[in-house]
C-alpha cells in the first residue's frame, strides 16, 4: 500500500482536531506550525511528527507539505491558502473561510486557476445522522420544504469571567458566533435545502467590557444572533446562534416539509449511546417521530480528548474526500466555492444585523 499525502498544519487550537483525522485517514503529518513553540514540539512529539515551526512561511518553505490545513484565526487564511495554492499545494481552509467575501471570491479563483484541490472545513456535514438527512432530503423523505430550523448553542464565554480571545474581535476573526458556529448551519442547510434567497437578524454582545487580549477597546463580535431566512425555494428559516449558552454544547436542524418532517441532533460531549454518530427522528404523513439508523454508521470513537474525538469522527471523513479528489483529480464538496457562497450570507446577515431590515443575499 502507497502513503498517504504529506500534510503540513497552520494552528493547533482547532488544528488538533485536524491532526486526528488526518492520521486517521492515513495521511502523513510531518510539520506543524504554532507560534507557542513549546506547545508545537509537545504536540509534534506526542505524535511523531518531525517538523515543528513557529511561522507558517517556514513550514511551506522547509517541510514542502503536498497538503496544507490553515487552522489560524481568520484573517490569516486568505494570505496562507493563497501562498499554499501558488506552491502547487492542496489546501484545506478552516471556517470561515476568510475575513471578507471579497478574499474569499480571491481564494476561490486561485483555487480554480491551480488545479489544486481546495476545500473549506464543513466537517459537520459528515456525522452519520446529517448523511443519513442529506440522503433521505434527497430522496424525498420531506418533500417540498416548508420550515426549516436550526440551532447551534455553546456556552464557553457564557461567564462574565471567562477568558477574551481574539475571536472577541473582528480584526482577526471576521465575526463573532456566526463565525465561529453559526457559518455551520449556514453551509448545512445550503448543502441539503439550497441556496438563500433573504435574511433579516438580530445580534448582541453579552460583555461589552471583555475586550480581546491586546484590543484596546469594547469587543465588536457578535455572542449570539438570531436570523430569519427564506430560501430561494421558498422555505422559511429560523436559526439560533449563541456562544454564551450556559451548559450547552450542541446543534441541530429540523426541517418540516410538504411529504414529511426530519430532527437531527448532535451533543458535543460523551453521553449514553452511539453519541459520535448524532441523532435522527423522522415521520412520514402525521406519524409520531422514530428514531432512523443511519444505514452507513460511524465506527466508535475511542475515549480521550474531545478534540481528538471530534477529528476522528468529522474531519476523517472530509480528508478522505479530499484525497480522493487530490487522486480523480476533482474538487469534491465542501470547496472553496462552498466557503464563498457561505461567506456571502455570513456578510448579508452582518449587515442585517446593522440595518435591522431584510437584506437579499446576492448571487454571485
């Protein structure tokens, strides 16, 4: 059996769970790249990865990884995949994919111009329960959708206390819940129920004097929002969006349509049951909801870190989509198309926020 590709990682917050996965998916990780050095090389030797770096233009230059992964604070993706792609680099961009859409419209064309393969970190879409709703969507089980609804609520700054980080501040991140949870929901209900047509919403700072470290002023990213949505379907949207949700750590997706309804749950945490794969319920013509197997289950995941877990179970997935795109020489889904379309209505929800009307998402 050939190795798999080389992999070269951008940040090791979210980064951690990308290198859980990417060994999972038989990749090789040889470089990883973190300002806190110290914090890479115990890392890198947890893990036998050879390569340790404090500056991202290091790694692509010394370790020449085929695949580069950005896990760093937005407002580093678009200069580190643009970089990558122009080195004949395969690319994999987290969410969301850049500070603006007009950087993000800019990656996507360089993706498209390299023949490199790009794609954005929805990885979300790969439980088993949200494959099992996206093939039973598109087998009808719904119909023509009336009502979709989605949630996705956690409570790590849900404390007046809880520590500021850069993503209190939109210099570096962009956005603020949508961002960082909601852009999620966004790309899932695009995914399954198509593009967006309108949005109006509502947002808010919790504590306007926890300030990111080093910002010397009141924090500008949203901690919560809420949005009304219209599809280019018709369908109605409700979304919920809060990272200040005492005790939470979960999202979900209803949808209720013309044929019938789908509920689908995810816990972030270790519960009773197969809690690595979601939860699906369905009815069929006014029958009480059932629970449905997803007909492709996931394998268990092994006690640990919850990073880890989260890697093994989500992003695995999306990496063996990506090497099977690097071998057929395609682009799979989630692209950097995807992250484009999704920045796009992250920018008209911003702006509904500010307007306090509906705003139309465009096209293009």
């Amino acid at each position: 059996m050939s190795e798999g590709p080389t992999v070269g990682i951008v940040g090791l917050g979210y980064g951690r769970a990308h290198l859980a996965g990417f060994r999972a998916a038989g990749c090789r990780v040889t470089a990883l790249c973190q300002r806190d050095e110290a914090a890479a090389r115990r890392l890198a030797a947890a893990h036998g990865v050879a390569g340790v770096f404090t500056r991202w233009e290091d790694l692509l230059d010394r370790a020449m990884p085929e695949i580069v992964v950005i896990a760093t604070p937005p407002h580093l993706h678009a200069v580190i995949a643009c970089e990558a792609l122009a080195r004949g680099c395969h690319v994999l961009c987290e969410k969301p994919m850049a500070l603006s859409v007009k950087e993000a419209r800019e990656m996507a064309r360089l993706a498209a111009l390299s023949g490199r393969v790009a794609m954005t970190g929805f990885n979300w879409r790969f439980t088993a329960a949200m494959q099992e709703l996206h093939a039973r969507v598109g087998e009808g089980a719904v119909g023509r959708a009336f009502h979709l609804a989605g949630r996705w609520l956690g409570g790590r700054w849900a404390a007046a206390d809880a520590a500021a980080t850069w993503r209190m501040d939109r210099a570096q991140a962009g956005h603020g819940a949508m961002g960082d949870q909601g852009v999620h929901l966004v790309d899932l209900v695009r995914w399954s129920f198509g593009e967006f047509r309108r949005v109006a919403a509502q947002s808010g700072i919790a504590y306007p004097a926890r300030p990111a470290p080093g910002v010397a002023r009141p924090p500008d990213a949203e901690d919560w929002c809420n949005i009304l949505a219209e599809l280019e379907s018709g369908a109605q949207v409700t979304l919920a969006v809060s990272r200040v949700a005492h005790g939470m750590l979960e999202h979900g997706l209803d949808a209720w349509g013309a044929d019938g309804a789908l509920r689908y749950r995810f816990a972030h945490a270790r519960g009773p049951g197969r809690w690595w794969e979601g939860e699906l319920t369905a009815t069929r013509a006014g029958a009480g909801f059932e629970r449905v197997e997803p007909r492709a289950p996931a394998p268990p995941v092994e006690a640990g870190d919850m990073l880890e877990a989260v890697g093994r179970l989500s992003v695995a997935p999306l990496v063996r989509a990506l090497v099977e795109g690097i071998r057929t020489r395609t682009t799979p889904s989630p692209s950097f198309e995807d992250g484009l379309r999704a920045q796009i209505v992250l920018e008209a929800v911003a702006e509904a926020g500010r307007s306090g009307g509906w705003v139309e998402v465009p096209r293009a």
